[in-house]
C-alpha cells in the first residue's frame, strides 16, 4: 500500500508540475489553454505507465502460457456454474445433466 508521506510527495509534486506545464506555456506564448491540456494528458497517461510497469513487475495478469500472475484471483480458468435445478456444476450455458438454464455463477 502507499503511505500519506508518499501520496503527499506525489500531489505536490503533481502540483508543482502541473503550475510548471501552464508557466512554461505561457512564457512561450502558446494558445491560450495548452498547458492545461498538455497537464491533463500527462495525469492521464502517467497513471496508466505506473499500472503497466506494476502489473509487469508482478509477472502480467493471465499469461497464456500459464506462468505468471495468473489472472483474476489466481485462477486460469473460465468461470463454472452450479445448476440451481441438480446442484451439478458446469461450464457453459445449459446444464448438460437436466438441461436447465438457472444458474449461479462459481469462482
């Protein structure tokens, strides 16, 4: 988990870079909201490489040759089902033992 000494290191210095951005448009005289939209598609790109880089240093999510981070939970396989009807768990959409279409999900 992150601590609150870190998430304030990150929002200031987000702040800092974001009061930067827009100080440099302006002294270049850029259109005037450029550095807004160029603050705002650093925040938005930033996060999304931090996930990328975390989820490849935890060896992927669902690697097809099932080495790795092992997707959802753990697990590599589809999602069972348990028929309300016979109790008989499955995969798919119908219950091959009764033929009954009510169904709970099984994880």
């Amino acid at each position: 988990m992150i601590n609150y000494k870190t998430y304030l290191v990150f929002l200031f210095g987000s702040l800092a870079f974001s009061i930067g951005i827009q100080l440099l448009a302006s002294y270049l005289n850029w259109p005037p909201f450029s550095g807004v939209a160029i603050a705002l598609a650093v925040f938005i790109i930033f996060p999304l490489v931090l996930r990328n880089r975390s989820i490849k240093r935890m060896g992927g999510m669902g690697s097809d040759a099932g080495v790795g981070g092992g997707g959802f939970f753990g697990q590599n396989q589809g999602v069972r089902y348990i028929c309300l009807a016979c109790n008989n768990r499955y995969k798919g959409g119908m219950c091959p033992r009764c033929g009954s279409k009510m169904k709970r999900a099984d994880f």
